[in-house]
C-alpha cells in the first residue's frame, strides 16, 4: 500500500475506533443511568477489527454479526444516531427501537445482527450463495468469537461453504473468553486446524500490529472477493470491559496489562495532537444522538398479524381432483413454479437426480433446473439457515428436511431468525421461506422418524404452518404458497400421501366441501344434521373418513369432519359453525395431544363462544416413544377403531 494512502487509512481508522470506542462509554453511563432496556455488549479493545475489515468492502457487500455487534454496524453504516436510538427504545433507531442492542438490521448498508451464538452464520452463507448465484461479485462477511466454536452450525456452515466455495469471510475475533469462560477450557486444538480440516485459506492477525492488520484485512477482502472462496481469518484480540454491563470475573491485573497494550490508549498517548481533534468530533456527535434520542418516542408493536380475522367462511363443493398421486401433484407444481419464478431454489439432502429425495418429490428436478436444486451434507440447520440467508437476499428457498423429526435440529433457525426477522428489523426485510417435511407415523419407521412434531412449530411469530391432506391437491397448494409467499411458511406432508392418489371417492351419505380461504379447510359433510364434529388434519383425515361412515353404518351417529389446511394461524369458524349443530368436539391428532393444536382450539372456541362445546374428547397417542413394531404402533396411533368408539361415547356420554 502506497505510504501516503496508508497513513490515510490508517488515521481514518483510528477516527472510527475511538468513535465507537465513544459510543460504547456513553451506552454503558447511560445504563447506568436507567436510560437503557436489556443488557450492553461493549466491543472496548476490539474495535479495530470492525473498522479494518469494512473499510474494505463495497456496496453490496454484507456483515453479519452477533451480540457483540455496536462496532461492526457504526463500521459499516456510521450511523451514531440510528444506534444510540435504537438501543433506547426509540422510534428512530436503526429498527425503529423493536432489535435494541443485539438486533440490528440496516438493509441499504447491508448489515444484520443476531444474539444467538453461531446461528447468523449459516444466513450469511446463504446470501454468499444468493449472491453466487446472481453472480454479483459481492462478499458477506461473518464475525463470530472463538466461544462460537462450541456451536455445531458453525462446522455445518464451514463444510458448506468450502464445498460450494463461496464467496464468505469468516471473521473470528479472538479475545480468549467464552463469556468469562477461558479458552483453555473452551477449545480443544486451535482455531487454524479447523479452518484446514474443511480444506478453508487461513489468515491470522492481530489488533496489537494495527497497521499489519489494515494490510491482512485488505488482502482477506480481496481474496474471498476475487477467487469466490471462503477464508477464515483470526484477528487476536482482548475485550477490555465486561462481557456484558459489570459481569467481569478475570483477574484484574491481566485486565490491566491490556489496557496498557491497547492500540488506541497507545495512540491517543503517542500521537496526542492528532487523537485529540478526532476525541472532540466524536464526544459530539454522540452527545448529539443522545440528546435526540431521548427526545424521541418509543418504539411501537408491529403491525404485522398473521391471526385469522374470518367471522365466516363461505363453502363450496370440492372440485374434481385428478387421479395423480399425491407425489405427482407436489412434484409438478415445484416445476411449474420453478418456471415461473427463476427465484426459486431447492436444498435439502439428497434431492438431486437420480435419487430426488427420500420419497422422491423432487426427482427429476435437478436435470431440468440445473444449479437451482441442490444436494446438502446432513445438516439441518445449515439448510434452513442459509435459506433464511437466501430469502433476505430475495430469493424464494424451499427446503427439505428429510423427515419431519429432523425438524428440531433446524429449530433456531426457524424460531430464532426467520420468525423474527421480519418484525425485529423494523419490516426492513421479507423472509419468504419454505419449509417442506414429511411426518406422520404407521410405516412402522419407530421413534425417531414417525414423530409428529408440528406442534412444537406451532405459534412462530411471523410464520404459517400449512398441513397437507388428499382431499385439496397438494400442488394447488403449493401453487397459491409460492405465488403468495411473503413470510416463512412450514408445510407438513404425510409420508403415508405421497403414494395416495387424489381422486379417492367420497363415501355415500357425505359431501365433500371446500372453505373459501386461501388455503381451504375441507368439510366432509352429511346429509343430516351432525350429532359429532370431529376435527383433524393431515394425515388424520381418510381415517376419521372411515370411522365416520362406519358411525353411520353401524350406529347411525351422525358426524362430520372438519380439517384445515392451515394449522396456524388456526381460523377456529369453521369447527364452530359445526358445532353450533353437534355440540360435541372430537379432537384427532397424531402427535402428543398435551398442549397441542386440540387444546388450542377448544380454548379458542371457549373463549369465542361460552357453552358452545356442551362435550370434547382429544384422541392421540399416549406419551410414548411411537414403536417400531407396526402392530403396537396401529395401536397407539388414532386408528379407525378407536376413533369409532371416541364417537360412540360422545354421544352416549351424559
């Protein structure tokens, strides 16, 4: 570097240093003074890293960051007055006050942050893979801590992104801690040999060589930006303040040997006549952003609600579906869509040609769609983590997890960030995202690939859970979604369906009826009144068909059944409808029924219409393991015998 250009550089780093340096004093007093929600994660003695690394970037570039995150994002955007808000709880922060400390989101600049350890990394790999795809010529960058290598999202995410070579830089900010936890008992091996195990370059730095690390930063920035492959570059550091506000249990003297060694005591010290102008313009701006923000009004909830508001629903016959199997109609509207929309993008284990999938939705597909169906390690929440990062860049992912047990090891991807993007970015972004798994039990695969599990996902902020049956075409349904989509979506496909043809004849005595809702709630309904209102969904349904024509056939009990499409938001009208008839409430589900779907709807109903349900009964399987042993396994599941006689004795019940 041109010694002129990099004394520059480097006097203009020292400049944003000690204004972050500033900033994070002042949120510490103003902690102190009650002025500020939650908890402050000062970056005091590593903010040069920050500074080094965005001043190489471009437009169109991004950060990631973490809970630690104040000096990256002032890097990146410099903007004092949108932080400073924004961690007071105004409406004029950054995310209009909802992120606060750990959660920022300025999409122009190309920033997000979130707390979860390890969880933004995969997102990042995601929009490294989006912009790859787009082949922009732009980076992402992630910081993470030496503590994040405790997390196994980071391992899954360094596989992926060596093996796709992608244009990331991993950032590690070495500071020694794991929180107040030394490394030595954190880290086995080193941080190097990680790196070379996925076949990743390696750089190390320091914040002690300040103009060295301007220099390696260019030269990380450069490399990921011009050979598209991932680097993982360590930058020793040491945090100077607590981990979080006072929490600080190291040895005082060890504190004290780096505050002697700190870059920018030492530059303030050496170079007093050049820091000192640099300190004033910065106490400015800051006491500047401090005296608007307090000025500013709170933040406000968001006007985003995925609760149904439906008083009514209108019902119309079903149409004719066609004889195609359940398998046929999904995998057809992927195609279709995937013509229509060139943003869509498949991940998911083993879903390329020739194989297309554990139950072969998707085969077929990669030879079409080349590049925009691809295969994955198994690694869950690598897969919906770099979806969440494609659908920030705009893309529309639909992911598959193999089945639907594997769901919880995608879990914080899907309740930490895709739920709450949207909202804790101030409506900033959209996270269109698909999720796709089968679940469902009855194929004796025991317990840990039978489980019905949506229930566990049931309730995410910003998020619908949708629940495929044979009696709405499956790929009508996904043929609303991805025209629709605009936040992230978990569809539950029964393994039982996919071999299931559509065009099953309905049994005599019952109609067979669609809702008007987007995603249409199917009504089996009988040509007299119901004495029975039975509820399921999913793969519940033909089952609950059978048990109520043989309610009819052997006990002339009248009953009807009533399955939405839309588990949740769950639109309570058209159960009620029926039971202002029935009185009488069957719940069918095949996961655990404690605090499941079927309680929510009875209380719902309750707290809708008091005295609506005169009797209920929730049928599912015990708490139990789902054995292998597909005897015991009939057994235990809601089958047409027991739900026969959850029938029968609702209605002789006194």
């Amino acid at each position: 570097m041109h010694e002129v250009l990099a004394k520059s550089l480097l006097q203009q780093t020292y400049a944003t240093s000690i204004l972050i340096r500033e900033v994070e004093q002042r949120l510490l007093e103003l902690f102190a003074d009650g002025k500020l929600f939650g908890t402050v994660h000062t970056c005091i003695g590593q903010e040069l890293i920050g500074v080094a690394v965005a001043q190489n970037l471009c437009p169109g570039d991004f950060i990631f960051s973490n809970h630690r995150c104040h000096g990256h994002f002032l890097a990146r955007t410099g903007n004092v007055e949108g932080l400073i808000a924004e961690i007071m709880g105004k409406r004029t922060g950054v995310c209009g006050g909802r992120g606060g400390s750990q959660h920022l989101c300025d999409i122009d600049q190309g920033f997000f942050s979130n707390g979860i350890q390890g969880g933004i990394v995969p997102v990042a790999a995601g929009l490294a893979f989006a912009q790859e795809l787009r082949g922009t010529g732009n980076i992402s960058v992630v910081f993470i801590g030496d503590g994040t290598f405790g997390e196994g999202a980071v391992y899954e995410t360094l596989n992926i992104a060596s093996k796709w070579e992608l244009p990331l830089l991993i950032v590690v900010e070495n500071n020694g801690y794991a929180q107040s936890t030394p490394q030595t008992q954190t880290l086995a091996g080193d941080i190097a040999s990680r790196a070379g195990a996925f076949g990743l370059s390696f750089k190390r730095g320091s914040t002690w060589e300040p103009e060295s690390l301007l220099d390696q930063a260019e030269e990380g920035v450069r490399y990921v930006r011009q050979q598209r492959r991932s680097l993982v570059f360590q930058i020793d550091t040491y945090r100077l303040m607590a981990h979080s506000k006072s929490d600080d249990d190291r040895n005082p003297e060890e504190i004290a040997r780096y505050w002697a060694r700190d870059p920018l005591k030492v530059f303030l010290n050496t170079q007093p006549e050049a820091a000192a102008p640099l300190v004033e313009n910065a106490k400015a701006q800051v006491d500047q952003a401090v005296a608007h923000a307090l000025e500013a009004p709170y933040a406000e909830k968001s006007s985003v609600d995925v609760s149904p508001m439906a008083t009514t629903v209108q019902w119309k016959q079903a149409p004719a579906l066609s004889g195609d199997r359940a398998v046929v109609s999904i995998r057809e509207s992927l195609r279709r869509n995937m013509r229509r929309d060139p943003r869509i993008i498949l991940l998911g284990e083993d879903i390329e040609s020739p194989y297309g999938g554990a139950f072969k939705v998707t085969k077929g597909l990669s030879d079409e769609f080349v590049g925009r169906v691809r295969n994955t390690p198994i690694s869950e929440a690598s897969i919906v983590g770099i979806g969440n990062g494609l659908a920030l860049a705009g893309l529309l992912p639909v992911c598959e997890i193999m089945f639907g047990d594997f769901l919880t090891l995608a879990a914080d991807q899907l309740i930490n960030h895709s739920a709450k993007f949207r909202y804790m970015y101030n409506d900033q972004v959209r996270v269109p995202l698909v999720v796709r798994t089968p679940m469902g039990g009855h194929r004796g695969y025991g317990p840990t690939h039978s489980q019905s599990l949506e229930k566990h996902f049931l309730g995410l902020a910003d998020t619908k859970v949708l629940a495929l049956n044979l009696r709405c075409d499956p790929g009508a349904i996904y043929d609303e979604l991805l025209a629709t989509i605009d936040g992230p979506v978990i569809v539950i496909e029964n393994k039982l369906h996919y071999g299931s043809r559509l065009d099953v004849p309905m049994k005599g005595g019952f109609t067979l009826e669609h809702s008007d809702e987007k995603f249409p709630t199917v009504r089996v309904r009988p040509t007299q009144p119901p004495a029975v209102t039975v509820f399921c969904y999913g793969g519940m349904l033909p089952i609950a068909e059978e048990a109520i024509a043989a309610a009819f056939e052997e006990f002339e009990i009248v009953a009807e059944v009533i399955c939405p499409s839309q588990i949740y938001p769950l639109n309570p009208v058209p159960v009620m409808e029926s039971l202002a008839q029935s009185h009488r409430l069957l719940v069918l589900e095949e996961g655990s029924n404690f605090a499941a779907l079927g309680a929510e709807l009875i209380a719902q109903i309750h707290e809708r219409s008091r005295g609506l349900i005169h009797d209920a009964k929730r049928l599912g399987p015990p708490q139990h393991p789902i054995p292998s042993c597909a005897v015991l396994e009939n057994e235990i599941l809601p089958n047409e015998q027991s739900i026969l006689a959850a029938i029968v004795n609702l209605v002789q019940h006194v």
